[in-house]
C-alpha cells in the first residue's frame, strides 16, 4: 500500500505541474519573468535563462512528460525516485507555490501562476509527506 500512496502522489504532482504550466502560459508569465530575469541578469552578472514562449512550453511540456514516464518507477516505490522526489517536491511545488503566493502578496495584483499555487502547495506537499511512507 505505501508505494501506491508515493504512485498516486507522485502522478498527483505531475497533473498539479501540468496545470500549473498551462495556468502561467495563458496568463502571460514570460511577459513578467523575461523582463526580471533580463534585469538580474543585467545588475548581478547571473546566468538567469530568457525563454521565448515555444522554449517555456516545450521544456514544462517535457519535464512534466518525464514525470508521467517515471510514474511506473514510483508505483513500485523506487527507493532513488524517492530520494529525487524530496527536493522536486519542495522546490517546484512548495517553493514554486509559495513564490507565486509570495508575488502576488508583495506586488498586490495577481500575478501569472497564482491560480495554480495552492495546488502546487498541496501536491508538493503530499509528495514530500508520501516519500516518508
């Protein structure tokens, strides 16, 4: 039963990543990440990624595709995808959410993404929490 509650987490994840992803490209996230990460990269000399609309869909369409192909590996209870599951959970559902949660609070509008957060928080959470079962 607890690689079934990882499965099921993990598959719950992918589909809260995919919605996710849909949520920031029909709300215009690169019109509000292009220009900050043009300014980081600017100021502070960083490699921050600029992607065109076609780059930001093909790489999520991707990672989240990678996530179903390895859903098999999580219903068995892969002890390595386990251990991957740790710090995915917490930076691309419990950090990713809460900087989109984080966002809005600070610019006081709603901001691309914010839609999906609270499911990004929840996924990732019940990911991290089904990684100790």
């Amino acid at each position: 039963m607890p690689h079934w509650t990882f499965g099921l987490a993990w598959v719950g994840f992918a589909v809260a990543i995919a919605l996710h992803v849909a949520d920031e490209a029909t709300h215009d996230f690169l019109g509000v990440y292009n220009p900050n990460a043009r300014a980081i990269r600017q100021r502070f000399h960083l490699p921050i990624p600029v992607f065109s609309f076609r780059g930001f869909i093909v790489a999520l369409s991707s990672a989240v595709a990678l996530l179903l192909i390895l859903s098999p590996f999580a219903f068995r209870g892969a002890h390595w995808l386990r251990v991957l599951a740790i710090p995915v959970a917490i930076l691309a559902g419990i950090g990713n959410g809460c900087l989109h949660l984080g966002g809005s609070a600070l610019y006081r509008r709603w901001m691309p993404g914010v839609l999906t957060a609270p499911l990004l928080l929840v996924a990732g959470s019940w990911l991290l929490w089904s990684t100790c079962q």
